[in-house]
C-alpha cells in the first residue's frame, strides 16, 4: 500500500495510508528524470536534477534508513496538535523502492480559513499543508542515489550533505595565496576577508591543481599567462579584492576559453566535467 509520512521534529509519523493514500507523484520516477551528477560548479537548469550517490558519502545521515527501522517496528499517527511541527514529508508508493521528499516551509501551513473547490464548496477551519506538484528530492534506495534540485534545501533533512561544496579553510586559503609563488597579494586583502563563493571554488580548485603533476601545473601556468590578468613588475599575479581572486580561481578552473569558429572569448560560469 502507498503511504505518507511526516517527520516531525525527532519523529516519524504516519499521514495517509492504504486508500487514503494517492499517488501523488505518479509518473515520476528517477529514469524519467534528466539528471547531472553534482558538483559545485554544475548549475541545473529548468528541469534537471542533481544526482549524488549516497553510499560514497559516509559522513551524510540518510534519515530514509532512520524511517524503515521505525516502519519495521511501528509507527504512531500524525495527531491534529502536531500538524504544525512537520518539517517534511515522505512519500513511499507500494510497488517501488523509491521515497519521495518534500520539506514543508513555513509557508507551507495555512491557518486561516480556506476555501475548498469542490463540488460542494465548504470552508475549511483547521489548518492545511500545501502539497507542491514536484517533490524536493528523491531518493532510490536500491542504488542509493538522491536525486535533488537544491543542495542547499536538502542539507537540514540529509544532513552532512553541505559537505558537497565545503568552503576552503583559512589554513587553505593561506595555502592558495602561496600557490607555486604566483601571486601578489594586497597586505590590507587578508584571509578574513575572503568571502564564502571564493572559498568554495578555492577547496575545488587546490584540490585540482594539487593532484596535477607538475607538467600539468605547468601548461596552466603557460594558460593562465595567456589571459591578461593584472601582474606586478616581478610577473605575479595581483590580488587585491574578491573579484581578482575570484578571476585567478577561475583561471586555475579553465573557465576562460576562446570559441574555435568565432574566436570569441568567454567565461564559464559552470561546467561539469564529461
């Protein structure tokens, strides 16, 4: 049978059940959805989802597994007084292994009388949860894959997962100011004031360059000499602010290219490696 559960807080309840419960995403399933996998350069476009394959990620609590060891031992039923401490629900269809996610923000919860369409209209006086024609998330449990479209939003339920696009240390960005001698940068521009975008494209790309060998790190060094990016008289690179910093790190990513037909010069704002 179908079921829909809450998580309220520290617990799971049962919503609906058997009849009661539709199928309110039929037709969704993950091999219809067109997927990426992440990265913390991919940027989903209208349509897409990100996928992570959870069974690699040790450190992400996957509160799925939390539910089926609650569902093999019993589950209480949602009472009308916590209704308005759900934070998201799961939707779990009879015939498959997949689970269905959707965080209930705030604004979510109606509490003011509403009216019901229906062929014979009445006023509603208790509160309601607005169920969105898409969930948030969904999550595979035969391979372990969740497929998701807001990294940010599935943080607070699968938690760890912001480990995804970790932002750089001040020991690691110190390190990148360092990077093979090729930068100059502002005594007054500290590692303090480096903000959280920088931060996060420099644990991505010292990551990278350090697992370059150095005839790799030196065919960027030639790369990056091609750009026109602002050099002192000693041939480094000038950092001063958030914006220089971030176009070295974008010069350390290969996000500047040339168009082979048109010749024109662009800046890859995202890319995922093929």
């Amino acid at each position: 049978m179908n079921f829909l559960y809450s998580r309220n807080n520290a617990k799971f309840h049962v919503v609906l059940s058997g009849q009661n419960c539709p199928d309110f995403y039929a037709g969704l399933l993950p091999t219809t959805l067109n997927t990426i996998s992440y990265t913390p350069t991919a940027i989903a476009q209208n349509g897409d989802w990100f996928k992570v394959d959870l069974n690699t990620l040790t450190d992400v609590t996957n509160p799925i597994l939390e539910l089926e060891k609650k569902v093999n031992t019993s589950l209480p039923t949602i009472s009308a007084a916590q209704y308005k401490d759900i934070k998201y629900l799961i939707f779990k269809r009879q015939n498959d292994d997949f689970y269905y996610i959707q965080k209930v923000l705030p604004s979510a919860k109606i509490y003011r009388k509403t009216l019901s369409f229906s062929n014979q209209p009445e006023v509603l006086d208790n509160p309601i949860v607005v169920l969105t024609d898409s969930p948030d998330a969904i999550f595979d449990k035969n391979t372990g894959h969740l497929y998701f479209k807001s990294l940010s939003a599935m943080n607070s339920i699968f938690k760890g997962l912001n480990t995804l696009y970790r932002a750089a240390t001040t020991a690691e960005v110190t390190q990148f100011f360092q990077l093979g001698g090729l930068l100059a940068v502002d005594p007054s521009y500290t590692e303090d004031k480096v903000g959280i975008p920088n931060r996060k494209n420099i644990a991505k790309a010292l990551d990278t360059y350090n697992s370059y060998s150095p005839q790799v790190q030196n065919s960027l060094h030639s790369y990056i000499q091609t750009l026109g990016l602002p050099m002192d008289a000693n041939g480094k690179y000038t950092i001063t602010d958030e914006e220089s910093l971030k176009n070295f790190v974008y010069a350390i990513q290969e996000r500047f290219y040339t168009t082979q037909a048109s010749t024109e010069k662009r800046l890859a704002q995202a890319y995922v490696s093929v």
